[in-house]
C-alpha cells in the first residue's frame, strides 16, 4: 500500500531554533510531519507542500490518501495507534485533544528521537494537554506553537455542524460564534512552521457575532443547540503577519455557501451513470489502473472518481 516501507529523505539542514516567543528568522528546508486527521487536514497538506521551504511532508493518518503531490507521503496507521515518526524536523498534531495524555507523551518521544526541534499544535476544543506539550518544549533546543481556532469550516466541516449547515440552520446560542475557513486556517499554520514562530495565538477571521445575527445575514433559521459542543472562546494574542482571506464569521459561511457541495447537478449525475454504465469492458491486469479525482465545487458540485482499467472505465 502507498506510502508503507522506507521513505528516501532529501539532505537538508537542520530546522533552525528561534530565540524567544513569537519572533522569526528565516528556517531552511524543513521536514515536516503531520499527525491526525480532521476538517483542515487536505488543506494544510496542500499549503504546506506548497513552501519553497518545506522539503517533504509526511502524513501519518488512518485516512486515505487525499492529497496529490509528490512532496505528501502518506503513513498509515490504524485509529488510535502510534506510528513511528521518519526523521523529521517539525511535528505538526492537528487533533492533539482528541490523545490521551500518555499517548501524547510517547508520540513526543518518538517525535524527539526522530529529530523533531518543533511542535505545532491546532486546539478547536479546549487544550486538555498543553501542558504535556510545553514539558517537552522546555527541552534544550526545542519549542511549542499553540494556535486556537474556533469552528473550522470547509468542504469536510465536522458533524453536527454539517448537517445543520446543508439545512441552512444555525444554533441559538447566547455566546458569539468564532468561525474561521479551513484554507485561513492553513495559511496561518504554514506560516508558524515555515518561519519558525512559536508561542500561543489565537487564529481569529474577525470579531465573532452572534448566530442571530448570522442567520439574519444570511436568511438561514435559528434551531436549538441541544447540547451540541460549541468552540471554546479565544483569548490569545493574534498570529503576528497572518490576515485570514475571508474576514469575519459572515465572510466564511458566504464562502461556505459558494463552493461547498449539496447535492450534485442532475445533468453531471447522469453523465456520470451513463460512463460507468457504456464504459464497461474487460479489465486488462497488464495495463496499469488510471485514477482521476473530480471535486466539483458549488452548491451543485460533488467527488466523483474516475478509474480506468484497461477497456473498462
């Protein structure tokens, strides 16, 4: 399977410290590990790979592969298992709270045995296990980012904010909601490994408004949370340099609205039945399986995925 065996590694050198909290000087071609899953993750794999300075990354997930690019290698790893960490500079946990804390302490080890000098963690739910993250930083010539974010939104928005967002529906709270656009949430986590910053910040896409306000905006209904989980309040400072692209809860839901899937367009649905229905044929072993991934956007978009197998589509 893709991405099982040993990995070749470029010569690069070694991730570069930073002298004090949320300052940076430039870092040279870094490894960077991604462990965990969740509502960002294709994004910051694609914004990472997009770095000059980012030599390769590598995705340790239980999920499928999902991004294509030569600098992504996909680890597998069942859920709830701790894979071994190839020499890496930079570890990045997009769902540390989801670990327990002793799992979190021997993925840490095996990040220090690895080479790893930086830690950059994402909290979307309260940061149960900080602490055990900022006990390693304390080590000799390593550090710790810690960015907050609220409710992350994008193609692959979490339950039950997805089904209550394909409803147009928001919950009647009396608390603001923080939302902020997977992509924004990407650049900003990019920059704090690419630039070494480190320290805490919150990763805000503006002053966050009330729900009912929002579904005014927007002419979504108002439901009753019962009990649904909502993102934590952000208290600390902004990431110095980051501007989110979609500023301002408004904004994101404006932009979730404009390419996130529904339901696919009847006419492509179609095209698509009549392909697999006129494009059967004898799967020919001797010619290597051709795959294609369509992700159309917008309200009438889907994932489609087309295979070709000799004469058979």
């Amino acid at each position: 399977m893709a991405g099982r065996g040993r990995l070749g590694y470029k010569s690069v050198m070694p991730h570069q410290t930073q002298p004090a909290d949320g300052a940076t000087r430039p870092v040279s071609r870094v490894r960077v590990a991604v462990y965990g899953d969740g509502a960002a993750a294709p994004a910051v794999l694609a914004r990472l790979a997009a770095r000059r300075n980012v030599a390769e990354v590598h995705w340790v997930s239980s999920e499928a592969q999902t991004v294509a690019n030569p600098k992504v290698r996909w680890i597998e790893t069942p859920p709830g298992a701790i894979a071994p960490l190839q020499p890496c500079d930079v570890l990045v946990l997009l769902a540390p709270a989801e670990m327990s804390a002793q799992a979190l302490d021997v993925l840490l080890d095996a990040a220090h045995r690895a080479g790893v000098t930086q830690v950059v963690s994402l909290w979307t739910t309260p940061a149960t296990h900080s602490a055990v993250i900022d006990a390693w930083a304390s080590g000799e010539g390593r550090g710790a980012t810690h960015l907050y974010a609220g409710l992350v939104v994008g193609p692959r928005l979490a339950e039950p904010w997805r089904a209550a967002f394909q409803r147009r529906s928001l919950p009647r709270t009396s608390a603001p909601l923080d939302l902020l656009w997977d992509e924004d949430l990407a650049d900003a986590l990019t920059r704090a490994v690419s630039e070494g910053v480190r320290g805490a910040y919150a990763l805000r896409a503006g002053e966050p408004q009330p729900t009912e306000q929002l579904a005014a905006a927007l002419g979504w209904t108002l439901a009753s949370a019962n009990g649904q989980p909502l993102p934590p309040p952000l208290d600390a400072p902004a990431l110095p340099g980051w501007q989110p692209r979609f500023a301002g809860s408004e904004a994101v839901l404006q932009r979730y609205l404009a390419t996130v899937p529904v339901k696919l367009d009847r006419r492509l649905a179609l095209l698509f039945k009549l392909l697999a229905l006129f494009g059967r044929g004898k799967p020919n072993p001797d010619v290597p399986e051709l795959r294609v991934g369509l992700h159309l956007t917008g309200p009438d978009g889907g994932t489609v995925g087309l295979v070709l197998r000799g004469a058979s589509l």
